[in-house]
C-alpha cells in the first residue's frame, strides 16, 4: 500500500467516525489552555484535569498568576512531572502574557514560543485550537501513531513528521488529526502492548501488516 493511500484511508475513517474529536484538557479561555497544556507536558491529561479546577480558583487570570510566588504555585501542581520548571515557566508565562501582550494570547505561532514553557508543539495546540489555524502539534503519540500507521517515514524528530503530515493532510484537516492521532494513541495504539486485534484502523496499518498479519500468514503456510 502506498503513502497516499494510507492517507486515504486515515482521513476517509477518522472523517467519518470521529468528526468532533477534540482535547480532553478542561479549560474554559486560552489562558486556561496554555496553562493547561504546559502542565501536561510528560503528565497525563487526566492528572492535570485534576490539578486544575484548585490552580484556577486561585490563579483565575495571568495577572494572579503573574504575582505568585514560586513555592505557592509549586504546592497546587506538586503531583504533576517535573513540578519545580512548570512552576517557573507558568510564572514567567504569565508575566510576559501580562506585560508584554496585555492579557492577549499570541496567535502566530512565533509570537507563542516566546512564551516560557511554550515549545512549538505548544503552540501549535495554542494556535490552532484557540484560533482555529492549520497546525498540527507533534507530541509522543503523534509522533508514535503516525510513524507505527505509516503516515511518516523515519521521522528523525517532531519536527520532520510534522512537515511530514502537513504535506500530506489538507489544510482544513490539520487541527483535528492532531486530535485524532492522540486520541487513537492514547487508547488503542498504546506505547506497550498496542490493541492491533481491536483496532478499526489495522486494515491499512503499516505496524499491523508488518508485526501481525504477514508473521501470522507465514505461521499458517
């Protein structure tokens, strides 16, 4: 099966089963999502929808945010990964987001990685479900979906499979395949242990016809 076809088939199937897949981030204003996103970092989404309902109530906007101190914030994310660099990216965040755009999230993904803690995969996700634009962030899942379906060859970083898919995806499409990717990786194409026997997708699946339809033919010949 070509690239184009696994294309294809990737965008036919996931247009028609899961038209309205999005994050699972809870947030409520693009100063929520950033938070949000930051903290998720190497960090599941439910472990940060579970940090943030009581970082919110105390940390309503950037301006709060802004004047914390590092060893308050720190106690509200304290059960998230590597809690001492979040506690100082949300800070220094906050206090750009505060005094150099005026409480106004960037847009333009170069705008947005001048923000601490903002990566490009930040703010691609800031970009494009915020402002709806046709980016497509690249996290572990992506990264790893894309590359076990066949959607990249080799990727040797996020990067190269963004450029990657983008050439690829129509433009209309990017901002939810990156929903969609996460979301297939999240809960079928796991790291360990992937769900091939269940996967709906496997009919056009690089990693199913290479690890377990061909080995299974060969042991049946």
């Amino acid at each position: 099966m070509t690239k184009k076809e696994r294309y294809q088939h990737f965008l036919e199937y996931f247009s028609t089963h899961h038209s309205l897949a999005e994050t699972e981030l809870h947030y409520s204003s693009p100063y929520e999502l950033i938070v949000a996103v930051i903290l998720s970092a190497q960090c599941t989404d439910k472990r940060v929808n579970m940090i943030t309902p009581d970082f919110f109530k105390r940390f309503p906007s950037e301006n709060e945010l802004a004047e914390a101190q590092h060893h308050e914030v720190l106690s509200y994310i304290k059960s998230c990964s590597f809690p001492n660099n979040k506690t100082k990216h949300l800070i220094g965040m906050a206090r750009m987001l505060k005094e150099e755009y005026g409480g106004v999230m960037p847009s333009e993904i170069k705008e947005l990685q001048k923000l601490p803690g903002v990566g490009r995969k930040t703010a691609n996700i800031i970009a494009s479900v915020v402002y709806k634009k046709p980016a497509l962030a690249v996290d572990t899942h992506v990264f790893r979906v894309s590359k076990r379906i066949g959607l990249t060859t080799n990727p040797k970083n996020p990067l190269d499979a963004e450029r990657q898919l983008v050439e690829y995806i129509p433009e209309k499409k990017l901002r939810i395949a990156h929903h969609w990717l996460i979301l297939h990786g999240r809960y079928i194409c796991t790291a360990r242990n992937p769900k091939c026997n269940e996967c709906p997708i496997s009919f056009f699946c690089r990693y199913y016809e290479e690890n377990v339809r061909i080995p299974l033919e060969n042991n049946n010949k």
